[in-house]
C-alpha cells in the first residue's frame, strides 16, 4: 500500500535523519523485544535503555522509556597486517569511537567484549596497558622507530654485558703484550751473551740488542703502563752491561743485579 510499517537499521543516535524521523509526524521508537535474550546469544548486540526526553527534553522524544538493541562495529584486519599499523588503527578507533552519551556508551568503546572473531594480540596489549607513551606523544614514523630500537635493546644488553666484563681485562692483556714480548728476545739475547767466546760474537748481540731497543723506544703504552715499559728498558741496560762487561765480571754482576732486584 506504499506505507511503512516498520524501519530497523544500525546507524550512530546522532545521525542527522534520525533526528528528524525522531520528530516526524506518525514516528515514534518502538520497544525492541526480548533485548536481553539478543544480547546473550549474539557477542556483537547489547541493550540500550533510553530514558524519557532523552534526544529532546522538551519535546518529550521519547515520551517514556525505551528498551533499545545496540549494536557494536567489529574493526577487522588480516592477520599479516603489521602491527604497527594496528596500533594505529586502534589509536584512531579509540579517538572516534568513544561512545556516544545519549545511548549512555562513553568510555564503553572501543570495547574487547563485543567481538565476533579473535581478539589480536595487539589489541589484547592495548585494551590490557594502553597506548605506549611514545605513541601518545610522538609521530607514528618517530614512535615506530623507537619501538624497534627497545626490541633490539635486549640483545645489544646481552652483548654489552661480557664486554663491559672482560674488555678492561683484555685491553690491559693487549697493552701488556706490547711490552712482554720483547722479554723473549731479551732472554735469546743474554743466553747468546753468555755463550759468546770473542769480542765479535758479543758485538753481534750488541747490535741486535740495539734493535731491539729501537723497537721498545717505539712502543707506545697509556699512562698508567709506562712502568712495565721503563722496566723493560732498564731489563735492556742490564743485558747490555752484562754483554759489554768482561767474562770474569758477568757473574758478580748478575749476582748484584739479582740481590738489588730482591731488594
């Protein structure tokens, strides 16, 4: 008969055309029947109570109580999706759909009890802590960033910690070894002395003594090593008068050197 009898359909209260069918003549919100059973057996509807007067107090819309059936909006994405960009969607949801004070729903949405499919994890982290601070505070691009960057803070932790354990140990090690291995040349060089009969046998220690000097002159220790260097260098004076000295007086003189050295 080109009439209606009835309109249900799944809009925002605050929609213009609901309004004005609101204050249409003939129009009135009907009671939705058996709401609570509908709530229960679908995950995705929920009763809404509209107190008298409450879209218009003086035009008394409605003009009694209503018992009405909301219907909540599921945010679907693909599995795959990543999950920064859920983050985001999650952050834009939260600033749009809040809820609207006329079906009494803010701070009700977004909501995790509503919803037809498995919650993602990530939204079981945000409706759990939240949006992290960086995303509250700072650009997508910027907070993105900073969240990769603290997923990565663990295992950079677990490198630094043996470094920061032994590199001392083994910097002091390198630093020593600069100076300890010239020690091998010096014992090759006094058990040569020793064994040297003639003056040209000890003129050949001397010179490759005086390589070996030249080559301790150019090592270079930090400060706090330059003990065990100008030891090394006093060790060199010692088998370089111990090689120049008469056979008869190498004896006496590592004899006073081992004493001074107790001493």
């Amino acid at each position: 008969a080109d009439q209606v009898d009835a309109v249900a359909t799944v809009t925002a209260a605050q929609s213009p055309w609901v309004e004005e069918l609101l204050r249409a003549p003939g129009v009135k919100i009907v009671d939705a029947e058996h709401v609570d059973a509908i709530a229960r057996r679908f995950p995705f509807a929920y009763r809404v109570d509209l107190p008298a007067r409450v879209f218009d107090f003086r035009a008394s819309i409605p003009n009694r109580d209503i018992a009405a059936l909301g219907v909540a909006t599921n945010l679907v994405v693909r599995e795959e999706l990543h999950p920064a960009i859920k983050q985001v969607l999650l952050q834009a949801s939260s600033d749009v759909a809040r809820g609207s004070r006329i079906l009494g729903t803010v701070g009700q949405f977004p909501s995790r009890d509503y919803g037809e499919f498995p919650l993602d994890s990530e939204a079981e982290r945000y409706f759990n802590f939240g949006p992290s601070p960086m995303r509250r505070y700072l650009p997508f691009w910027a907070a993105n960033l900073l969240e990769r960057f603290w997923v990565l803070i663990i295992p950079i932790a677990t490198l630094i910690v043996p470094i920061l354990r032994f590199g001392p140990s083994t910097v002091t090690w390198g630093i020593r070894r600069r100076i300890y291995r010239h020690y091998k040349e010096l014992r090759e060089l006094e058990a040569a002395a020793q064994e040297a009969n003639s003056d040209e046998e000890r003129a050949k220690v001397l010179e490759a003594l005086d390589k070996v000097e030249e080559q301790i002159k150019e090592v270079v220790v930090p400060l706090a090593f330059r003990d065990d260097h100008y030891r090394l260098r006093t060790h060199v004076v010692f088998v370089r008068e111990q090689v120049s000295a008469p056979p008869e007086d190498t004896e006496a003189q590592t004899e006073t050197a081992t004493r001074t050295a107790i001493r």
